[in-house]
C-alpha cells in the first residue's frame, strides 16, 4: 500500500493526503469517499497489520 510506504519512509506526521493522491492519482473527493481522515487510514493499515499477522501472513 502507498500510504504505508511513505508512512514508513517519510513519517506519519511528514505524509500529506496530497502526496498519497499524487502517487495513486486519484481525486481528493475519492479519497474522502472511502476514508475521512488520514488518522482514518493510518488505522486501517494498522488493522490489515494485524489481520495479515493473525492469519500467518507476512508482507
């Protein structure tokens, strides 16, 4: 996932939607169809995480 990416190489507080929109190139309104907020993202990749490590799964 990008988000995740940069998360990792930039930092969470370093990361702006806008350059996650940039790689992915999708509109902002896409982006807050599906996520409300980039703390909201950042829990989602926090929980596929956990999901992944549950089942066994490595990325």
């Amino acid at each position: 996932m990008i988000a995740r990416k940069l998360f990792v190489e930039k930092g969470y507080d370093q990361t702006s939607i806008n350059d996650i929109l940039k790689i992915i190139e999708i509109a902002k309104g896409t982006f807050y169809y599906y996520f409300t907020s980039k703390e909201e993202l950042l829990e989602e990749i926090i929980m596929q995480i956990i999901l992944c490590e549950c089942s066994g799964k490595n990325e």
